[in-house]
C-alpha cells in the first residue's frame, strides 16, 4: 500500500525513475480499489448499465489518471525508454503487449537520463 501512496504523493511528477514494485503495486491496489468500488456502485445503484460506468469508480479513475500516467512514465524512464512511448498503448492489442514487456523488464543498470537508479538510489 505504500508503493500505491507514494505514487499518489508524486501526483504529477513525470521526471525520475519509478522501480517495478512501484508501478505493480500501484497497478494491483489500483485495480483492487476500482472492482472494490464497482461493487459499492452496484450495490447503491450508482452504476449506468448504459455507460457501464458507476459514480465513485468513475471518480476514482478520474482522479487516479494522472497518477497512473506519472507512474507509467517515470517506470518507461527506468527502463531507460521516454515516458512518450506510453502512446503506443493506443495500438489495439500490440501497443498493449509492447508495455507490459517494457514494465516488466529490470531497471536499467546504472545511472541513465532519467536520474539515478532507484535500487540504489540513496533513500
């Protein structure tokens, strides 16, 4: 949970370097927040079966964007890619693919661009 905090604390920082616990966890409480809230909204009749949207998952995700681009971001800079190619995400199926295998992969060793490696970083 704290790795989830921590990416909301750095809101709107597009620049350093963010290791995979950050991004994953962040990911997974993410995740685990928006079904948690899905099902609140369908309980309380808050959810559009139009839409398919509910109020506080909506909200959630609204708020959450930034954060979410941020981490995604400073996670490519670790790897030592721009936090730019986040756009191929916009390519069905294969942009999807091409992340993950980049937010799977080990920092970059070392220091690169994008800052010190967070591994090693002094905390």
């Amino acid at each position: 949970m704290n790795w989830f905090l921590l990416a909301l604390k750095k809101y709107t920082v597009f620049s350093g370097r963010a290791q995979r616990a950050e991004y994953w966890y962040f990911v997974l409480f993410y995740v685990l927040i928006s079904i948690g809230l899905s099902i609140i909204d369908g309980v309380v009749g808050t959810f559009d079966q139009e839409t398919e949207v509910g109020l506080l998952s909506g909200l959630f995700s609204l708020a959450t964007l930034l954060p979410s681009i941020a981490v995604g971001a400073r996670r490519l800079h670790d790897t030592g890619r721009s936090g730019w190619w986040l756009l191929i995400g916009f390519i069905p199926v294969i942009g999807a693919i091409v992340l993950i295998v980049f937010f799977v992969q080990d920092s970059a060793p070392g220091d690169n661009v994008y800052g010190p490696n967070p591994k090693t970083a002094p905390a």
